[in-house]
C-alpha cells in the first residue's frame, strides 16, 4: 500500500516477471508455482543493450533500452504481461521513522508525507513515495518502525516508460539491492539453521562496478562500491588484441584468444579482482565490530571468469561459491543447464524481482 503507483513494496500474486535493467543488459526472469517445489524457473532472457543507452543508472535513451527488453520478451515468448522492475538503490533515498502505533491507514499515508519532506531534497510533488510498516518499535511500545523510499518520479516513469514501450505494466518498482537481498534470503534459507547467525558477504561483479553486501540474521551490516567490473577484461582484450567491443566480449567467453592470454591477462585480472574482495573484507574488520565472514557468495555477470571464485577461496581462507538465486527451484525442460550456470549469478536481482509474486 503506497501513496503513488506502482508501490514500492508491494508484492503481486498473479503472474509477474522479474526485470533488471542495469548497466549492460536486460535481465527478465519468470518463476512459477512447481510440481515438485514451491517454485519453478519457467525462463529467462539477458538480452545485451547497446552502450551508453543506460548510464549512471541512468535511461539516457529509452528507444534503445526498449529495444533490448523487446528482444528478450520475443526469446522469452511468455504471456505475462505484468512486472516488477527495480531502481538503482543510488537513486532511491531511504529512511527508518517511527511514527505513533494504531493509526488508520490513511492518517500514516499522512504522516509519512509530513515526515518524507524533511528528508527529501525535492518538492514532494515530485517524487515517488511508498512505505512500509516494518513492526513494534524496540525503543518505544508506542511506536511502530516504518520504512520510507522515495525516489524521483521522472526516474521512476523512465523505466516504466520503457515497460510501457514493449506492452508490459509495471505493478512493482523495487530497489535492486533490496530485490537482490531477497534472491540471497533465499538462497540463505537452505543453509544449516536458514543461516542464521552466519555473516555472509556477497560481491556483485558487474559490468564495471563491485557492490560489496555483508549480511547477517537478514541485515545488510556492511555495504561498498568498488570500481572492478567485466569491462576491464573487455577492455584488456581490446587494447591488447585490437578487437571490437563485440568481439572481446564474445571470445572473453569462448576463451579462443592466442596463447599468452592466461598468463598475461586473465591472471592478472584475477590477482586485482582477489586483492579487491580481500581489501574489502580487511576494510569491513577495520570499520566494524566484526571479526570473521563465515560464507562468501560471488554474484553478478563477471564472476563466472575461470579462477576468480578458487582464488578468492584461498586468499581470503573463507569458502566462497557462485551464487545461484535459483538454489532449490525446479528448472523447467526448456532452460539450457550449462548455460544458466554461466548467467545465474547475473540473474540475482531479476530474480529476488520474480520472487515478489511469492511470499518468500
Ligand atoms: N560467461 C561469461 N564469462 C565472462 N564474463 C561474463 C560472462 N557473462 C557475463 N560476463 C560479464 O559480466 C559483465 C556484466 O555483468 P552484469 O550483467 O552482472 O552487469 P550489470 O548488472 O549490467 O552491470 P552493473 O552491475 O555494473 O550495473 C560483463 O562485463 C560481461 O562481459
Ligand atoms: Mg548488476
């Protein structure tokens, strides 16, 4: 229940497609009911989209991002019409209030537009703002804790737009890191004990950009960007074997480059990419009351190089593996195997995404 449509948080029972529109590509996810399991990954698409078209999490150009999800709706052939998309969670302000226990519905909507236009650097004509009851205040019996989001509506109406292009309705706009924590709550729930007590650190290797999450008992404890991405391997092969784009980013996957490529490339990408994850965890010791992460998951399209997830094992001494947000699902007969263990940790957020439609 928000103020504006589509809700932050609410969740969709009908049929919903999970999409994530990030730097490179569009991601679209569809789970449904399972046979076997309570859930099934029906299909999914990564459909890359042409650059500059996003930038900064930006939709510089919503033609070109329309065409990529477009793409990806005719290999997905499904008849799902309604989504959940998400926002970059730098373009979504959020904040903890407490606001009095027991109030009509109404008279909180109220409030928290009272309360949203002390923290909002914008007219609040002009954003999105939802919230949710988060519970009992622990401070005061009074009290309810309530989460607020709000976000630029010319941001949100963007993405929306971009829905809109190739007939989908946006029911759900989320924030990715939050549609990403649910992907991982999941995959948190068939650890020993649902992995409570456990701290688990999640590096997201992007298309240029680590985002660095450490959980706990469902808390995020610790979060960073760092700037190490796909593209610097991209690059690399560009520069070094004067490539296209296409074609550094097609053989980065095939692996049919000359010799000397393992050795004078991709190890060395591999040592910065361990160093930084190492980094991080020294930063995250030095700045928090922690002393230990006991599981490391590593997410994202880039996290599949060969070798990056055994050298982060050995050098950090913490056993870490490639987060697969479907963990636990039925895969439908349609969905290449070998391929998805290659795009499933790319496919986090569009899942936690997906997910919305269950009450996981
Ligand atoms: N099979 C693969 N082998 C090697 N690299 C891959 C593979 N699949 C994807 N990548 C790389 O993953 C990167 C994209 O990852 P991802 O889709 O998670 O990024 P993004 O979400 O678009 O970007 P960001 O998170 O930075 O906004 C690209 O650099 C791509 O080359
Ligand atoms: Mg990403």
């Amino acid at each position: 229940m928000g103020l504006n449509f589509p809700d932050f948080f609410k969740r969709s029972s009908a049929g919903l497609l999970g999409i994530d529109i990030s730097a490179s590509s569009v991601k679209v996810v569809e789970l449904l009911p399972g046979q076997k399991t309570a859930i099934r990954l029906e299909r999914y698409a990564i459909e890359p989209i042409e650059r500059g078209a996003i930038n900064d999490g930006n939709v510089e150009n919503p033609e070109l991002v329309a065409a990529a999800l477009g793409r990806a709706m005719r290999r997905l052939g499904t008849r799902t019409r309604e989504v959940a998309l998400a926002m970059p969670a730098s373009a979504v302000i959020t904040k903890r209030i407490m606001l009095p226990a027991g109030l009509p519905e109404e008279d909180y909507e109220l409030q928290v537009e009272t309360e949203a236009s002390q923290y909002i650097p914008f007219a609040i004509e002009e954003v999105n703002l939802d919230f949710q009851i988060l519970g009992p205040s622990a401070i005061d019996a009074d009290e309810i804790d309530v989460l607020l989001a709000a976000s630029r509506k010319e941001k949100v109406e963007d993405r929306v737009a971009v829905a809109e292009m190739c007939g989908l309705r946006a029911v759900v706009v989320d924030i990715d890191s939050y549609a990403a924590r649910i992907a991982l709550e999941h995959v948190a729930s068939f650890l020993p004990n649902g992995g409570q007590g456990q701290i688990i650190a999640v590096f997201d290797i992007g298309q240029s950009v680590t985002t660095v999450s450490i959980i706990l008992n469902g808390a995020t404890i610790f979060e960073r960007e760092q700037i190490f991405g796909g593209q610097d391997l991209t690059q690399d092969l560009m520069r070094l074997y004067g490539l296209s784009p296409e074609e550094a980013e097609l053989k980065k996957r095939t692996g049919e480059l000359p010799e000397n490529y393992r050795v004078d490339v991709l190890e060395p990408y591999i040592e910065r990419g361990v160093t930084d994850i190492t980094r991080a965890l020294q930063f995250f010791f030095t700045s928090t009351p922690y002393s230990r992460v006991d599981r490391i998951y590593l997410a994202g399209g880039a996290c599949v190089v060969p070798g990056l997830c055994e050298g982060v094992s050995e050098r950090t001494q913490v056993p870490a593996e490639i987060l697969s947000p479907f963990q636990g699902m039925e895969i439908a007969d349609t969905v290449r195997e070998r391929q998805l263990r290659l795009d499933a940790p790319a496919l986090v957020t569009a899942c936690g995404l997906a997910l919305r439609r269950f009450d996981a």
